[in-house]
C-alpha cells in the first residue's frame, strides 16, 4: 500500500491575514513494506504531512492516493466516503495514552473495530491479540487504563490501533516521555509490526532511533521535502543545515576518527555495532 503526495499544498488559515503554506508544492511517493522516518525541525511541516495520509487534513492544492483512496482538494476527485481510509492508515499521535476512555483495557482496545462495524465478541477477540502483540497479558483486560503507567498506557492506546490491522502505522514521536527500557521496548514493538507486513512511518527528532531502525528517511523544512534517502547518506552530510543532530554513534566514531582510530561509521546502528567496530579495528 504505497502512499504518493502530488503537488500537495495545505494553507492554514487560508483567506485570513495569517495565512501560511504548511505544506508547499510535497512530491512524494512513499512505497509499502519499509521503515521510513520523517524528520526536520519544530514547525517543517510532519505533522501537517502525515495527517495527509489518513485524511484527518485535507490538500488545500493537489491530493495524496493511497492505493484505491483519494484525498484531493477536488471535491469531484476525493473518495466520497474516506472513513475506511482511517482503518487502513492508522494514527498514532504523540501521548496517545491522553485518548484512552473506557473503564477496562479490553474495553478501549476493542474500541476501534466496533467503530467500523466488527462485532462485540469479533473485536473482543482482535483486540486481546493486539495486547498480546504489544505485550500485555489478560491480567491487564479489567484493569482501568488510567491506573496503568505511563509506558503501560502507552501500550494500550496503539494496541487499539493494530486491533484494526491497519496496512499503514503512522507514529508521531512514539518514545516521548518514555525512559532507555521503554523506548527499546517501543522500539522493537515496530519493528515486530514491520516484520507482520505493516509499513511503518516514524516521525521522529531521535537520530539514533532514526539511524537504527530507519530504511529511510525523509526530511522536511518549511513545508517542503529537502531529502529523501538512506540514513547512512544523510548522516554523511552537514546535518547543522537541516538543523538535526548526528547520532550518537556516528559523533563518537568520528570523534575516534580525528584521534587517529579509523572507524567507519557509515554502516553503524547502534552501540553494540559501534562496540564491536572499534573491538575489532583494536584486535586488527
């Protein structure tokens, strides 16, 4: 299920003295099946892009088609009826534990699939899987959301969105808040979803989530796409132009580099392959 953006402007507050191209003429096509990042910095348009993807905005200009569904600023274009749209390409906003509701676990996660016409005893049923993909077991169904931790609610909310197995996961900043243990562990959840068949689409300001899990990278600024490629490239470039940090990572091979050690950080993903270069260049 690829995702291409032709053309795409969104204006907000359009016909006001305010107004502002959040999005400024977006060409991209994002294919299915892969990892991809969106980063940039504060106010370069991701969020405004990726709520493209699902119809939660609409294109002031030019339109986004996600395989059979249009969402175009042509009324005669767009898909009349974009409510399944939502299923498919399910949203995960930054502290999606703040939209949890219902009284039970079990109760919020079945939520979604009951919204799009599942039964009670269908989307019972889907939703305790997505608990169990999200590692939650049945000793969490009754419990209340709100007296779960914060990584525990956290859990929930997205397990709401794979209990309607969406083909897309969009996640806004998915670690936020979240301390080392967690964010792994988020981590590896996307990865395992990845692995299922779902395309996931990270927004991220975290190069070193970027550089480990990322199969590529799309940056943004002022409402325009400046780049899209590998990690390992853009992590090759002056990152300061783009106002992004260099992983860790890379910063410490580099660092090693002007010390006369010569790693080759390019390929690098995370610390433990950082470890075993430099063990290695040290052996040779």
């Amino acid at each position: 299920m690829s995702i291409v953006f032709s053309n795409v402007f969104h204006t907000y507050g359009l016909k006001s003295p305010f107004a502002f191209n959040a999005l400024d003429d977006v060409n991209l096509t994002l294919e299915e099946g892969k990892f991809i990042a969106i980063v940039g910095r504060t106010g370069s348009g991701k969020s405004t892009l990726v709520q493209h993807m699902n119809a939660l905005l609409k294109p002031t200009q030019g339109k986004v088609v996600i395989n059979e569904w249009i969402n175009s600023s042509d009324k005669k274009e767009r898909t009349k009826k974009l409510a399944g749209l939502r299923k498919d390409v399910g949203m995960v906003f930054q502290f999606p534990e703040y939209q949890l509701f219902e009284d039970s676990v079990i109760k919020d996660v079945a939520f979604g699939p009951m919204n799009f016409g599942v039964k009670e005893k269908e989307a019972t049923e889907f939703a305790k899987e997505a608990l169990s993909r999200v590692g939650l077991d049945e000793s969490f169904y009754e419990r209340s959301p709100f007296q779960l931790s914060g990584g525990e609610k956290r859990k929930v909310a997205i397990a709401g969105i794979l209990a309607m197995s969406p083909k897309i996961l969009v996640v806004d900043e998915p670690t936020a808040g979240l301390d080392p243990q967690a964010s792994k562990e988020m981590m590896s959840l996307f990865r395992t979803v990845l692995e299922s068949g779902t395309t996931i689409i990270l927004v991220s300001h975290d190069m070193d989530i970027v550089a480990e899990y990322a199969d590529e990278v799309i940056v943004m600024e002022s409402g325009q796409v400046k780049k899209q490629c590998k990690p390992e490239e853009l992590f090759g470039i002056a990152l300061q132009e783009y106002s992004l940090d260099k992983p860790h990572t890379y910063a410490f091979a580099e660092s090693l580099r002007q010390k006369g050690i010569d790693i080759q950080s390019k390929s690098l993903k995370n610390v433990n392959e950082l470890a075993l270069a430099i063990k290695e260049k040290l052996n040779g």
